[in-house]
C-alpha cells in the first residue's frame, strides 16, 4: 500500500464521514473524557477501536510494541507519560492491556537472535524476560505455538504488575476508583479472553448482565 492510499482514505474520511459525525467531532473538540485507557501492541492489525466498538473520544490508546509496560521508574518516557494523563488528569476508571495472538515481538522474546541488532527492540524486550521465565516454568516446550500463547498470557499479567508501580496507579488503585484488566486478543478468530484473578485463568469474555450493564459508569 502506498500512501496515495492513505490521502484516498483521508480525502474520503472529510467528504463523506466526517460531515455523518460532525457533532460528535465538534464536541470532541472542546475536551475529551475517555472511558478507559487502553494499552496494546502497535501491531498493525489490532484496531482498539472496531474491536471494542468504541467512538473516537472513547478510548484513550497506549501503542507500544509488546504492550509493555516498564515498572516505575524504569524508562520514564511515553508510556509512562501516558499513563500518568490518563491516570492523573483525565481520571479514566479503568485500564485494560491487550496482549494478542501472534505477536512478532514475543517471537522475538522466544527467539532474540535476529533482533540482537536492534538495540532499542533488545532493550525493550528485557521486560518481557520475567513474563518468559514465568511461561517456561509453567510449560513443558519452551517453543511452539502453546508456549507463545502461554507467554502472550502471561506477559499481560507482569506488564499488569508493572502498571500497578507507578505512582498514581497506586494511588488510584488504593482509593478503590480504577480497575484494571488483562486481555488477549485472538486476532483470527476475534475472541477476547481476561485474566480472572479467581481462577488465575485467561477466561472468554461474557456479555455483562444487563444489571451490570446499567450499573456502569456512562
Ligand atoms: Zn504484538
């Protein structure tokens, strides 16, 4: 694809798409109120927004390859940056990290050799090494599609333990006023499961009784 593309896309975005949602992008325009950050991986075939139906103004979106999150105060920058806004100053209820099927970059924990030339993607790779050590002890191969699930899964669930280092997370967390959750994609199939801290399990996402539904923050 060739970024005529892209300017086709944009051309027809102002022509036929905004003028549909002008109101919507007008009100957008004096402030934003999102209902959750979510943090994932730039992979290129994730698209937060069409999984989750969500409208822009909606999601308040991390891309970062690996969807990791460095512990506090480990490689401050922008993901840390942005989770301080969307914790801090927009105060969004909830965080969701969305690993996914897949990954490149987790292939890339399984197997580091080709990326060793890659100074950045190494370094940042360090912190999917704990999630590695974790799926090893718990799976017999140590390759293969199972153990990249198995560390797919398990690396939400440290990049949720590093989320919970920095500052206003704990904070947010210790006044009871922020949730947070784990997801991993199937990106073939188009399932979502979540961590339930219960079972200790990635689990298939249910549809919320309608009790809770309307119990939920708008
Ligand atoms: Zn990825």
């Amino acid at each position: 694809m060739s970024v005529d593309r892209i300017l086709k896309g944009l051309f027809r975005f102002q022509k036929r798409v905004y003028p549909k949602h002008r109101d919507l992008f007008q009100k957008l325009a004096l402030g934003q109120r999102p209902q959750a950050l979510f943090i994932t991986c730039a992979d290129s075939r994730i698209d937060p927004c069409m999984l989750t139906q969500t409208k822009p103004g909606e999601l308040f979106i991390c891309r970062i390859v690996g969807n990791i999150v460095p512990p506090y105060p480990d490689a401050i920058g922008g993901v840390s940056a942005t989770i301080e806004y969307a914790v801090g100053v927009l105060g969004v209820p909830d965080v969701i990290v969305c690993g996914h099927t897949d990954c490149g970059v987790l292939k890339g924990v399984m197997n580091p050799e080709p990326l060793e030339p890659l100074t950045s993607v190494s370094a940042w790779l360090s912190y999917a090494q704990p999630a590695r050590k974790a799926a090893a002890s718990q799976e017999p191969t140590h390759s293969g599609p199972e153990f990249l699930l198995a560390l797919t899964e398990r690396n939400v669930i440290e990049q949720l333990g590093n989320l919970r280092t920095h500052p206003l997370v704990a904070a947010r967390l210790a006044q009871g006023d922020l949730q947070l959750h784990g997801w991993v994609y199937d990106l073939g199939e188009g399932l979502v499961t979540a961590y339930d801290n219960d079972q200790q399990a990635f689990v298939p996402l249910e549809r919320p009784e309608p009790t809770l539904r309307a119990g939920r923050r708008s």
